[in-house]
C-alpha cells in the first residue's frame, strides 16, 4: 500500500495477492492487454501505478472473458491413427 494526501492506495503487490497470482503475472496481463492499464497516482517525484478495488474488479472481469475464449472449444483433430504412416 502506498499512502499519500490522506488516502491510502493498492499496489501491483496487492494486485498478485487479490489474483492469487505473482507481481511478475500481472505485470505480464498489463503489458499483453489482457487486463486493462491501472490508474495512476503521483507520489512525491515519481508516478506510479495504483489498483484501487474498483480496477481490480474491472480487470478481474476482462481476465474471466480472456480466459473464457481461450477455452472455447476451437480445437479440431489433428489426425487420425494410421495416418502418414508408411
């Protein structure tokens, strides 16, 4: 958590535990568009990312429909036995 002007924001740390998931994974999902860019905060010279619980909702929605198309049945067979063989 980060805490300035009173107000007290999530981190990416915070993130991976809400996701029960690494920092690394959900810095990946950000980068790759799987979940959306979270908000940011400046604190003192540097900006920095923050995931407030509303973001989280939002990105755990857009993780649920990216793992939802991954797993629609779009697989064909690949073969049959006794084929290509000599």
């Amino acid at each position: 958590m980060i805490r300035t002007g009173g107000q007290t924001y999530p981190t990416i740390t915070d993130a991976a535990d809400y996701f029960k998931v690494s920092t690394k994974t959900v810095a990946a999902w950000i980068v790759k568009g799987i979940i959306p860019a979270p908000p940011h905060i400046t604190y003192g010279t540097r900006t920095v990312e923050v995931f407030p619980a509303t973001y989280l909702e939002e990105a755990a929605k857009a993780l649920n429909k990216f793992r939802s198309a991954r797993q629609s049945p779009r697989r064909r067979a690949v073969g049959r036995s006794g084929e290509g063989a000599s």
